[in-house]
C-alpha cells in the first residue's frame, strides 16, 4: 500500500510539471511564432482565442467526465492533447499557418484546462489516503515546470533555435514522462454512480447567482484569473514592444515570473494560516496592482523587470485563494468553486483578444490598464467579500486543500 501511494505521488508530480514547461515553452516562444505568422497585434489575440476557447471547453466538461469515467482517463487524453499540441503549434509556426497555430493551442487549452482538474481530483484522492496536505507540493511542481520551461525557452531563443523544432523536442520529452507516470494512476478515483451524477443536477440551480457576497468573489476570481493570464498570453511582447527588450531578455522576464508564482505558491500557505484569506487576498491584490502600474506607466527597463516580480507574487496567491473563499462562503461548496470558477474564466476566454485590440490601438502597455484596474478593485473588495474572522487556521490544512484545489483550474 505504501508503495502504490508513493509511486501515486510521483506520478502526479511529473504530470503537475507537464503542463507548467509545455505553457512555458509556449510563451518564451511568443514573439518568434509571432515573427514567424507576421501577425499583427490584433491578429495574434485571434491566434490566442484558440487558448480560451481551448482551456473554456476543457474545463466546462471536465468535471461532468471525471464523475462519468474517473481521473485517469479524462487525464491521459488531457495531458495527450497538451504534449501533440507543441509540435503543433511549432508546425504552424515554421509553416507561418495562423489557423494551425489556433488549432494547436485550442488542444493545449482544452487538454490542460480538462486534465489538471481531473489530477486534481486524484491529488484529493492521495492527500486523503496519506493523512496530511500534499496538493500545495503538487501545484508547486507545475510552477517549477514554469520555470524550467522559461530557462529553456530562453536558451533556445538567445540561439535562435528553431521554433519548431524546439517544440517537438519538448513534446517528445513530455511524452516519455507522461508514459512513465500514468501506469501509476489507478482507475476509477473520483467517479460517481449514474444515479448520483442525477442527484447533483437536481440539487444545483439558479440560487447561488443570488449570492452576492459569492458574486463579489467571482469578480475577484476574474481579477486575478485576467492578471495571470496576462501574463502567460503577453509578457514576453509586452517586453519586446514595449520595453524594448530583445526576444530572450523578454523571454528572461517571463521566466522571472514563473519564478515569483513557483515562491508564492510554495510558501503561500504558511503566510495564510497566519493572516487569514481575507488579508492575503487584499496583500496579493496590491502587490499585483503595483507590479502592472509599474510596467505599465514606468519606462524603464529595471524598473519593468523588477516590477514583473510583484505581479507574480499577487498573481500567485489570489486565484486559488479567491477560489477557496467562495468554497467556504456557504453550503454546496463544490457547486460555489465551480459557479466562481467559470466566472474567472471569461477572463481567459475573452482577455486575450480583448487585450490584442486595445494593444493594436494604445500600445500592450496601455491595454495593461484592463487587469490593473479590475485588480486595483479586487484588493478592496477582498476585504468586503471574505470573511475577515478567518483570521487563522490552526493546521492550515483546510485552506490548503481549498486553494490548490482550486489552483489546478488556472492554467496557469
């Protein structure tokens, strides 16, 4: 029994750490497939609907498939459609084929958008088994993944690697670890008996949309969901075109706040069962704040580097913490963190094109003004929202559990 719970956990580490270097070597890769379509700005957003509608679609039906066949199915097609999306979207690239890079990354949204949450279930699964909190380690490997990803990219773009060929060495790496790790994911975690899947239709309805501290939640969930997903969509452009930076310091940059979101998360718990969500909440929010104001008002390139640490540091925290709260805000609490969940996603479904638009006529650091705004709200809305009673918790395992649940839907 230990033996099959251990190789559990290392199997779920390797496919957390999957997904963080396939969007890592994504993003670091941005300004040349960029290059390589001669896309304009707006029409890069277009490219990146492909990512939202992706992402949208596999979270929507992930729950519903998990509760019908269990984890391990919906996360071996999940993971499968991430890793045959890097080559690719490195096809369409070398091919400069717009249509054939918005299909790759439609894959690698709706394969990760629909396997993490499905490898979130089979953590639950394995924290429960083990008797102590083992989710934040998890969400910790896919920040790691980040990271390694970024440095990786950046060294393929300081040697003008191909695109293309990058993206399939680093689909053919993720692969070999995919198949070394789903042999270890039992069968059947998380499935619901058809007569019970009935049951919890019947039970959810329109009441918790008459929620309204739960809907002032959900516009935190979209603020910081919209401030991460900035990031993942457009840091590395926002540094070459507006910053000046060349493709592989921006790609640096990014790297930086892979990094600030790897430190947050791995530390985050600890800073809540001293705080409490509420005060968390708020603190992330105005470090995100001030990071965007910075890199969007401040023209200089110390200060736009430096700036990207602090966005990654609010953005860390505030999704999966925003997520946790409304978990707790009342009974029914999985259909809350869902409601709040597909609320934060509209942010990735409609920021990237949105934000491509408004770039196209002010500039990437002037559409910056759209997260920093609705995150500049969030911070005093967090107050308002969470309860503020919840100032500790004594083992800091029920906030953990609640906000790396909810950390597996981001895409990060």
């Amino acid at each position: 029994m230990a033996t099959t719970i251990a190789r559990r956990r290392l199997a779920l580490y390797a496919l957390f750490f999957i997904p963080g270097v396939g969007i890592a070597s994504w993003v670091t890769r941005t300004p040349a497939v960029r290059n390589l379509l001669e896309a304009s700005t707006a029409e890069m957003g277009l490219v990146l609907f492909g990512l939202s509608v992706g992402s949208m679609l596999g979270i929507l039906c992930s729950g519903a498939l998990v509760a019908r066949f269990g984890a391990r199915p919906v996360i071996a097609v999940g993971t499968l459609a991430l890793i045959i999306s890097l080559p690719t979207i490195g096809l369409g690239g070398a091919l400069s084929l717009k249509l054939l890079v918005a299909a790759g990354l439609f894959l690698f949204g709706a394969g990760m958008g629909g396997g993490e949450i499905a490898m979130n279930v089979e953590g639950a699964d394995v924290e429960k088994a083990i008797g102590r909190p083992f989710l934040p380690a998890l969400h910790g490997y896919f920040s790691l993944g980040t990271v390694v990803g970024a440095v990786a990219g950046i060294v393929f773009t300081a040697t003008e690697f191909s695109v293309a060929w990058h993206l399939v060495i680093i689909g053919g790496l993720t692969l070999f670890l995919f198949l070394l790790a789903i042999r270890a994911i039992p069968d059947g975690t998380g499935r619901v008996p058809r007569r019970e899947r009935r049951g919890e239709v019947a039970r959810s309805g329109p009441a918790l949309w008459k929620d309204s501290r739960l809907l002032l939640i959900g516009v935190i969930v979209l603020a910081m969901a919209l401030a991460e997903g900035t990031a993942n969509d457009w840091l590395p452009l926002v540094m070459v075109d507006g910053h000046g930076f060349d493709p592989a310091l921006g790609s640096t940059v990014y790297a930086a706040f892979a990094a600030s979101m790897t430190v947050g998360r791995f530390v985050g718990g600890r800073i809540i069962e001293r705080v409490g969500r509420a005060k968390v909440l708020a603190g992330s929010a105005v470090f995100g704040a001030v990071g965007l104001a910075l890199v969007a008002f401040v023209d200089n390139q110390v200060v736009a580097a430096a700036a990207v640490v602090l966005w990654g540091l609010g953005a860390s925290l505030g999704f999966p913490v925003a997520l946790s709260a409304a978990g707790d805000s009342g009974p029914d609490s999985a259909a809350r963190v869902s409601l709040v969940a597909t609320v934060g996603y509209v942010a990735f479904l409609v920021g990237p094109p949105v934000l491509g638009f408004l770039g196209e006529e002010y500039g990437l650091r002037g559409a910056l003004v759209v997260p920093l705004v609705f995150v500049a709200a969030s911070s005093f809305l967090a107050l308002r929202a969470v309860d503020t009673r919840d100032t500790k918790n004594a083992d800091g395992a029920a906030d953990a559990d609640h906000s790396n649940n909810s950390d597996a839907v981001t895409a990060r």
